[in-house]
C-alpha cells in the first residue's frame, strides 16, 4: 500500500481570470478597444495556465 499524502496541485484558472480582466481594463482605458484587450488577456492568460498545469504535472 502507497501511504503518502494527497498532493495539492496548482490552479491555473486564476491565471485566466486574472488575463481576461486585466486586458480588458488595459485595452479599454489605454486603447479605447476593451474587446480586442479581452482577447489577448485571455490568449496570455491561457498560456500562464498551461504553463502551470504543465509544471504541476511533473
């Protein structure tokens, strides 16, 4: 029988979040464009979270 503990694993949904709001409140008071900073917040937000999800997975 295996008796080590659970391993907590990382989130990277606050990554996301963090991604998407962040580059919509970026775009729109810097380039009056909250739709386009939305988008690309949301594009680096799920590169962050695939980084940590592939990280914890080791």
């Amino acid at each position: 029988m295996d008796r080590r503990p659970p391993r907590n694993t990382a989130a990277g949904g606050f990554a996301l979040a963090t991604g998407a709001l962040g580059g919509a409140l970026i775009g729109a008071a810097g380039f009056h464009q909250p739709t386009i900073g939305l988008l690309v917040g949301v594009g680096v937000g799920t590169i962050i979270a695939l980084a940590v999800w592939l990280v914890d997975r080791r």
